[in-house]
C-alpha cells in the first residue's frame, strides 16, 4: 500500500476479480486518487502521526481532539503550565479516543493557551473505510468509458448512470468518519 492510500491494489484486484496485469497502472492511480478524495471528503488525515496543536481554552474540563482516534497523549499546558498525566490517585490528564479530560483542572479561557502534543488517527484503517475505498475505486474504473455521459439509447431502450461522487452505501459508511466542524 503506497502512503495515503486507503487500500492495496491486490485488494481491488481481489474484489473487482481481475487477475491480469492489464489495468495494475490505472487502478494504482485511482486507488491514490480515491484515497485522497475520500480523505478531503471527510475532512481529515486518517493515518495516524505525531501532532502538537494549540487550542483555545474554553474553562470546561473536556478537550475534543481534530485528529482521532487519539492514540496517546505526551503533554498537556495550560498557560505554560504542564499538566500531569492522571492516575487513578492523582489529579491531571486522561484521554479517550475522543479527546481529553481533566481531573482537578480545567482548560483555562484564553486564546490558544492550550498546548496538547499527541498522537491521534488510525493504525490500520478499518476494514469499512477500506472497503468503501475500493468500492469507489472499482467503480470510477468502470465508468472510465462513459465519462460526462448522463444517459443512452440503445435499441429502443434508454440506459441512465448516475452521476453522484458516492453511492448511498459509500457515502453511509465514510459519513461515520466524517469530521464535522462548528462555523
């Protein structure tokens, strides 16, 4: 799998059932293009990576994360102040997938006075983000010869294509993924 691609040419070959070589240069190159429309789609990097990120403190004690799952948390300041890392005894910081959440703190008002250094995304991409990927892939493959074509006739009968970025089903599966931000 090339870096950002959401899937493996071997895996659309397997479920388009193509055995041959014949179309490897072209799937390659929709396996990359799908996997960064998808990517732009749901507004987000799905591979995980190391991030360090200023926030605005909002004096509550919870903390959403832009690039989850969080995989782990290495600091947290608070106006120049470290927080420690929580334990069952003590007070500090603790994290979820989502974000996180403090005991005997609170993420001060202030504008970008929240410095959080994480790691968030995803390890392996889930086997339904994958499959959408390759459900797109084999798809724009196959509408490759009728590009910009909304309908046909042929021999008396009228064929219509759709014409939508997704099909429901891909769309249903990558709305999950979906980063949703507040205007």
């Amino acid at each position: 799998m090339a870096q950002g691609d959401l899937t493996t040419l071997a895996n659309v070959k397997a479920w388009m059932g193509i055995t041959s070589t014949d179309h490897d240069a072209v799937l390659t190159r929709l396996i990359s293009a799908a996997s960064n429309y998808i990517q732009s789609w749901l507004n987000r990097d799905l591979f995980a990576a190391d991030y360090t990120e200023r926030f605005d403190g909002t004096g509550t004690a919870m903390l959403v994360l832009p690039n989850y799952p969080v995989q782990s948390v290495t600091s947290v300041k608070i106006n120049g102040v470290v927080v420690p890392a929580g334990t069952d005894s003590s007070d500090g910081y603790f994290y979820n997938t989502d974000g996180i959440k403090l005991r005997g703190y609170r993420f001060e008002r202030g504008v970008s006075n929240v410095l959080v250094s994480y790691r968030g995304g995803f390890e392996a991409i889930p086997a339904e983000l994958e499959q959408a990927t390759i459900e797109l892939v084999s798809l724009r493959h196959k509408e490759r010869d009728r590009i910009g074509i909304v309908s046909k006739g042929l021999a008396g009968e009228t064929i219509t294509y759709t014409q939508r970025d997704f099909t429901a089903s891909i769309k249903t599966v990558l709305s999950q993924f979906k980063r949703v931000t507040a205007t």
